[in-house]
C-alpha cells in the first residue's frame, strides 16, 4: 500500500461508503477492463472444483456485469424497519423462485387456456 502511486488507483464515477459496504460505479471509460476482468473471473469459475470458490466467484461475476440491485429500506420506528426488511426479503425470493422455476397466470386463467 505504500508504495502505491494515483496512477494505480483508477477512476470511479460514483464512490458510496457506508458502515460495511462500499460501492463503486465505474467511469463508461473502464468498460472494457471489467470485461476483461469478467471472462477472467469465469475461466476461474470454469477451472474450480471448490463449491465455496464456485459461489463466490458467480457472486463477483454477477457484481461486476452489473447483476445486483440495491433496496434502500425506511421506516419510522424499528419494528417497522424489521418488518419491511422481511417484506423485501420475502419479495425477492418470491422474484427468484418466478424465474427458476416459472409463473402462471392467477386466477384460473391458467385452466382456461
């Protein structure tokens, strides 16, 4: 780290820091590095036998192709805060479980046609 110069540091154009989380959206510039570093990334994911190092991996990669979506969650008291949170939560793996395994139409339409 100290011997490290601005040059190696690269360029962000949006940096969020938060308690534990940091977020960096990268410059329309660096496209082309993240793609670089992606089809790496998935020659170390097809090289692995690790199911740790699979996982991990297929979560950097899909970080980095910009798979991720954050949910910013308010509420007025912290009962509330939890039972959003809950809400969200069960939503999103709702919104999982419709695109591995498929929807259909409710309310009888499905028999209909």
């Amino acid at each position: 780290v100290e011997s490290a110069t601005v040059e190696q540091l690269g360029l962000a154009r949006k940096v969020v820091v938060a308690n534990n989380v940091t977020t960096m959206i990268a410059d329309a510039a660096s496209k082309d590095e993240i793609e670089m570093r992606i089809a790496q990334l998935k020659k170390e994911l097809a090289d692995t036998d690790s199911v740790y190092d699979t996982e991990k991996l297929s979560e950097r990669i899909a970080k980095l192709s910009g798979g991720v979506a954050v949910i910013k969650v308010g509420a007025a008291t912290e009962a509330e805060l939890e039972d959003r949170k809950l809400r969200v939560e069960d939503a999103k793996n709702a919104t999982f479980a419709a695109v591995e395994e498929g929807i259909v139409p409710g309310g009888g339409a499905a028999l209909l046609h």
